[in-house]
C-alpha cells in the first residue's frame, strides 16, 4: 500500500541512465532557476517605500524612489556579468562555496556556504509569505489563515519537486510566463495611463506623517531594502549542471535573460509607484494597488494578482533546486551529511528537498508568514556570498590568467567591491530590524560544518587499513533473551547453534513466581543448552541483562558477543502496538556496547 502510495505521489522511479535526459533546455531552466530573482519585483520597491515613509509621504513620492532602484539595477548589471564569468569557469555548479573555496580557502568557502544555505532558507520563507500576502490583497478575509495558506504552498512545491526536475520544470513553467506577461502589461499599460490619464492610486490620498528627517543613513536603507530584488541571481550558478549541454553556454544564456527581464521589470514597478503616488496599505500590496488602479476590478487586475501568487509561491522553486544540489557538494566534500549526496528515485536529492521544506516551514511559522518581518533577514547572507564569490574569482583570473583575464578581473573585482560595501550596508541598516540573527547564524552555522567535516575526518582517518593490521579471527558466545518458552523462541536457539558451540539462553527474572514452570519447560524444550537466570528485584530488564554482559566480555579477550532477540511478527501491522516492546528497549541500550553484536530472529504469525 505505502509503494503504491508512493507511487501515485512521485510517480515512477527513474534508472541512473535517465539523468542526462532529465536535464533542462534555457525555456524550462529560466522559470526553475530565476523564478526567484524575477518574482521579487513584486515586493521590492514596496520594501522601499515603507523604509521611505519614516520621512513622511512627501518623501516617499519623490523621485528618490527611483534613483535607488537604478542604482540597484546597475548593481544587478555588475554582478549578472560577473556571475556569467563564473558560470564559464566553473560549469560543475556550487556557486560562491566552490569559488570561494578553492581560490580564497575552505573558511571562506564554509562563510559563503552556510551564506547561501541561509538565503536558500529564507527564499522560500519570503517567496511563500509574499505569494500569500498578495492573495489576501484580492481576498481579504483570507487573512487569518496566513500561515496555514504558507505551510500549504510549501508543500505543494515540495511534492511537485520530489517527483523530478522536468516534471517540476513543466510545472512551474506556465505560471511564471504568464507572470511575465501581465508585469510587462501592466507596466506598458500603466506607463502610457501615466502619462496620458494622469493615473493615480486610491492610498495617493494618505498623509504620512514623519517621523524622521531624510538622512544618508535613510538613503542607504531604502537601497538595501530595495536589493532583495537582486536575492536569487546566484541560483543559476551553482546549478549549472542541470542544464542541457552546453551547459555554461546555455547557463550564461539564461542568466543574460534574467538579468536583463528582471531590470526592466523593476524599473518599470518602481517608476510606477512613483508617479501613481502609491503609500503601502497593511491589507493590499503596492503592485495590488497599481494594478487594480490601471485596470480596475476587472478580470485582468485578478490575473495579475493570480500571477503574482503562483510566481511568488513558485519562485522558492529556485530554492529547491539551488539548495539541494549545493547541499550535495558539500556533503560530498563532508562538511554536510552524507545523505544529502545521495540521489533519490526520481534523479533529484530529495533529502536535501526535505531538509529545506522543513526549515522554511518553521521560518513561516515562528515569524507567523510577515514578509516585512522575514525581509530583513534576508539580503545579508546573499550579498555575503556575491562578496565572496567575486573575489574569489578575481583571484582565480590572476591565478590562471586566461585570455582576457585583465578585464575578467576588472569585473569581478568591482563587483566584489560594490557588493561588499552594500553586505555592510544591510547588516549596519538592518541590523535591529532582524539581520542580527543572521549576522549570528552564519559563524554558527560555521561551526556546525567544520565539526561536521571533524567528525569524517575522525572516522576516516580509524577505518583505514595499515600494513599493522590483520585478519584475526574470533570466538563468539551467543546470548538468546528468552522471555518465556513458546514457539516464537525456537527459531532463534535453532539459528544460534549454528553461530558458536558456547550458546546460553538467558531469562531476566522479573516475576519470580513463573520462574520453576520456566526451567521445567527448559528441561523438555531446551535442547540441553544452559540456561542461565538473572535475578531482578526491581524488575529491570536492563540494568541486570548489561551487568551479566560486562561479565561475559571479562571471560576471554579474544571472543565478541551475539545477543539474539527473538521477536514474533503479527499478521497487521498495527497489532504489533499491541505487544511488548522490550526488545527494541534492548537494541537502542546495546547501540553503543563495544564488541556486541545483536540479531533479530523473527517467526511470523499466520491468520
């Protein structure tokens, strides 16, 4: 049933030979991958202007709006094309943590890592929330069911990526292009209202008032705010290996048209916002206002906001398929677990899928789904590893000096550069609106890796083999727990004569009264082998069983020990509720004894 379950959920599983197959052309790789840097037009310049209106509304409908946004989208130019360098020179993927590591060392390569694996985290935290928070803009009373609508979107794009990267891929591809096309039509469309109508929005009537005067400081926030819309441009980088071959080629391609469609589109939201004299409202989202301004209630303004849902909840997809391939680089280089290498049925590393639902969804829930509460959390740990990645890869053009290296690292370099002032930017500006709990977790999280990488490191280094070790062989005396005599013990003595002729059975004597009846069946039942009684006056099964354990290993040096449990297997599956479970409180205490080892022989019962 669970197979069949399966199944029907992720549908058929995929041989090895498949992988090459499963890979995305640019049409199907630019809605996977830069879903998220292109749905982020829908709350950036409204991040903006709620940081502009501390300085009153006057403030916030001057051009200042605009002049920060180009100032981003001159930034996101510098580092798209830095990024499309370290697409070329690094088509195995991993992004900031492999550019990093190999040219500037592991810690900096473990900074943009536990960087990236933060970003990963929080894009689909911000991505789900403000999909949510766009819907109840059409549909207010959904309000209250905030976090419940996030936690199901999470799964949705969870169940939709464990069944494969093409069937996600076709998937998500639709609502994203239809995204696409209602942003460019409102932009064309309100643009020329603007300008021919006069169009303003209805919150163009709310009065502000100030609470702080317009300072650089001021300034530099509305710009950090504004520079999540850059959040997600590194995607396309670190999971160059899932497109078609070329892969570089065609991953430099796609990153070109997400670069280019996610400028203009920004442009054109914030030039609207502020020429409509939009003021962002607690229930209606800033893109909701314009849109409903330009088109009025009508079909197209609910199009829009549909759009603007499905690309929003659909843009954590880049998430799904950044992080989860990043994990599995960093596992293989063992600061991660090793699970998160592994490929599952469907050719895609559903742990690693698994891993990323379970910690957005407690983001989701712990900040109660606020965009504007997870937003400040956001843009650091990316800018961080933009930083990173940059410099890493100045260093790696003047280490190989290819041709045209000297331009290569004029690019990357002011890249770096650029990027860099704005990382301190953001934590400096956003440090007590929540970028301290970043600012904290990334060392952590540091930590965490290397003592992740210790850890393998350790056990390496003590399974391998040295010229000093032989092979030696070992004595075993068998332990067979015997709770009582019946039908399901017979089974385990009989397997247990075949392991040692030093076979015991042992009964831990927590009813004494049933004791004689058991060494009388014994006599009749037993096979001559000994049967040895531990005393229990408290009743323990434990304590007496491991004392008794201690004792046998002190007998000779060159034995090891096989404690058998027998264990008789009901016909349902939740019949087995309904019975003892001693012997798995016997395996989990024997986990840890050195020179144990404990088998299960089972007899399985018949209806």
């Amino acid at each position: 049933m669970l197979t069949q379950l399966r199944r029907l959920l992720f549908g058929s599983p995929l041989p090895t030979w498949r992988a090459i197959h499963e890979r995305l052309p640019k049409v199907l790789a630019l809605p996977i991958l830069a879903s998220d840097a292109l749905s982020s037009v829908a709350y950036a310049s409204e991040e903006m202007l709620l940081i502009l209106l501390v300085a009153g509304t006057a403030i916030a409908r001057s051009p200042i709006l605009v002049y920060a946004s180009g100032a981003i989208v001159i930034l996101l130019a510098i580092v798209a094309t830095s990024y499309r360098q370290t697409v070329q020179a690094y088509p195995s993927g991993g992004g900031a943590y492999t550019v990093a590591k190999e040219n500037l060392g592991i810690h900096y390569g473990l900074t943009a890592g536990a960087s990236l694996m933060i970003g990963y985290v929080l894009t689909v935290a911000v991505s789900i929330a403000a999909g949510v928070a766009a819907l109840i803009s059409a549909f207010p009373e959904l309000a209250e069911y905030r976090v419940s609508l996030a936690l199901g979107g999470i799964g949705i794009i969870t169940l939709g990526n464990l069944r494969g990267v093409r069937e996600s891929g076709l998937l998500f591809a639709l609502p994203t292009y239809v995204f696409l096309f209602s942003a460019f039509a409102l932009i064309v469309v309100g643009i020329y209202r603007v300008h021919t109508a006069g169009l303003i929005v209805r919150s163009a009537s709310v009065a502000v008032p100030a609470v702080e005067g317009l300072t650089l400081f001021l300034v530099l926030r509305t710009f950090s705010g504004g520079c999540v819309a850059m959040t997600g441009t590194e995607a396309i980088s670190n999971a160059v290996p899932t497109f078609r071959p070329p892969e570089s080629r065609n991953a430099a391609t796609t990153l070109a048209w997400m670069a280019a469609i996610l400028g203009t589109m920004f442009m054109g939201i914030s030039y609207l916002a502020w020429r409509t004299g939009v003021v962002p409202l607690e229930h209606e989202t800033v893109v909701s206002q314009i849109a409903r301004a330009t088109f009025g209630n009508t079909w197209f303004y609910l199009l829009i906001q549909f759009a603007t849902v499905l690309i929003l909840v659909l843009a954590a997809n880049t998430s799904y398929a950044g992080f989860p391939w990043l994990a599995s680089v960093m596992a293989r280089d063992r600061f991660l677990p090793r699970q998160l290498y592994n490929l599952g049925d469907k050719l895609v590393y559903s742990n690693g899928i698994l891993l990323l639902s379970l910690l957005a969804g407690f983001l989701v829930v712990v900040f109660r789904g606020d965009t504007h509460r997870l937003i400040p959390l956001y843009a650091v740990g990316v800018f961080l590893s933009f930083t990173l990645s940059q410099s890493g890869m100045v260093k790696h053009f003047i280490r190989t000096k290819a041709p045209g290296w000297r331009r290569s690292v004029a690019i990357s370099g002011i890249g770096a550069m650029t990027t860099g002032v704005v990382t301190l930017v953001l934590a400096v500006a956003r440090f007590v609106e929540g970028a301290w709990i970043v600012v904290l977790l990334i060392p952590l999280i540091w930590v965490v890796l290397w003592r992740i990488h210790a850890h393998y490191i350790m056990v390496g280094n003590q399974l391998r083999l040295t010229p000093e070790d032989r092979f030696e062989p070992l004595r075993n005396t068998v332990l067979v727990l015997l709770p009582s005599i019946h039908k399901g013990v017979m089974p385990a003595l009989e397997y247990a004569t075949t392991l040692s002729s030093d076979v015991r059975a042992i009964h831990v004597e927590t009813e004494p009264d049933i004791t004689p009846l058991l060494e009388e069946r014994w006599e009749q039942y037993g096979g001559g082998l000994p049967l040895v009684i531990l005393e229990s006056p408290y009743r323990s099964l434990l304590k007496p069983l491991l004392e008794y354990l201690d004792e046998a290993r002190q007998e000779r040096s060159d034995r090891v020990i096989t404690v058998i449990i027998p264990e008789f297997v009901p016909v349902k599956w939740w019949q087995k509720i309904l019975h003892n479970q001693s012997g798995l409180a016997v395996k989990i205490a024997l986990l840890f004894q050195r020179d144990i080892v404990v088998t299960n022989v089972r007899y399985y019962l018949q209806e």
